[in-house]
C-alpha cells in the first residue's frame, strides 16, 4: 500500500502516458514532444482532481442535507422549476430523473416527510399534482450546497472570453471522445 508521502507521485502515474500505455498500444504519441504529452498528463490529473472535488462536495451535501444522490437531484430540479416559475409533476420529476413513476412517488413521499417538499392540486390539470420544494428547504440549500456550487462561476469568470471558449472545447471534445456511442462492450451484452 502507497504511503502519503508516495501516494502523489503514484496518483500522477495513473495519468501518466508512459506509465498507463508503455507500449503505445492505446495512444499514438508519435507526433507529440515529451513536453506536450507530460501537459497532457498534467491536464488528465486536473481533471482527475476536479472529479474527486466533485465527488467530496456531492457526498458532503448528501450527509448534510441527509438525503441521497437522487434526492438531491429531484430537489436541485425543484430549485431550478421554481427560479423558472414552472410547475412541477410528479411526471416531469419522473422523466428528468429517469426513474419510474413508483419510484418517483416513494421519492416524494420521503422527501414530504422530511419536510422538504409539498404536493398541491395542479392549478389546471385536476387529475395531477405539483410539485414545490419548501422556502425552508429551499433557502437551506441556497445558503449551503448552492453557495458552495456556484463557486464554480467564479473559476470561469476569472477566464478571458478566449480562453473559455478553448475550455468550453476541450469538455465538449472530451465528453464527445468518452461518450459510449459506438462501443457494444458498454452496454451489458
């Protein structure tokens, strides 16, 4: 096992080129200096590292709001429907979730339970509800998990136009290259 005084030159080999393909069986670096593909690896473990930040505040705002990750998602809907003036049904909570209408009613009894949520008449549709995330609810997740999100804002805006439109690029390119079209070993056959 990897002390804490190795453990970040092993995490960066994990992302290194040479450490994870030797062989070039996976990555034709043939074109590229030693330079680039060392900034490549250093750009795979930022990534890597906003992953695991990404992961620490989800687990963070799942303990504190005592919720699960799927809780957490419908109430984050909620939020947004409600900023937008929406009306929200127990359907439409279904379809962004994507997750069955059983489910869904489970998913609501709990979080009205705990507080977090009401359900009222749909002011135009008798056979439906609405949705609402409650003011308490609403503002305790404004003033913590959201506050803490929106932090993200400011990492981009202390960006040039430029050079978001060359980070707005690269994820776009990067989540275009990880998508799982075309790769019949992803879906379970």
């Amino acid at each position: 096992m990897p002390t804490k005084a190795n453990d970040g030159g092993l995490r960066k080999s994990l992302y290194d080129v040479d450490s994870s393909d030797p062989n070039s069986e996976l990555i034709d670096r043939s074109g590229h200096s030693p330079e680039d593909v060392a900034q490549i690896g250093r750009l795979m473990v930022a990534l890597a590292d906003l992953r695991t930040a990404e992961d620490l505040l989800s687990e963070a705002s799942t303990r504190y709001m005592k919720l699960n990750k799927t809780d957490m998602r419908a109430l984050h809907f909620l939020i947004v429907s409600a900023n937008l003036e929406e009306l929200v049904t127990p359907g439409a909570l279904a379809i962004h979730l994507e997750i069955s209408t059983a489910s869904v009613t489970k998913l609501l009894d709990r979080l009205e339970r705990a507080g977090h949520i009401t359900r009222e008449p749909h002011p135009s549709d008798r056979r439906a509800l609405s949705v609402k995330i409650t003011p308490a609810t609403h503002r305790s997740a404004l003033e913590t998990v959201g506050r803490h999100q929106a932090r993200r804002f400011g990492a981009a805006a202390r960006l040039s136009p430029a050079e978001r439109e060359v980070v707005i690029g690269f994820l776009e390119d990067m989540t275009e290259d990880l998508s799982l079209k075309g790769a019949p070993w992803a879906d379970g056959s």
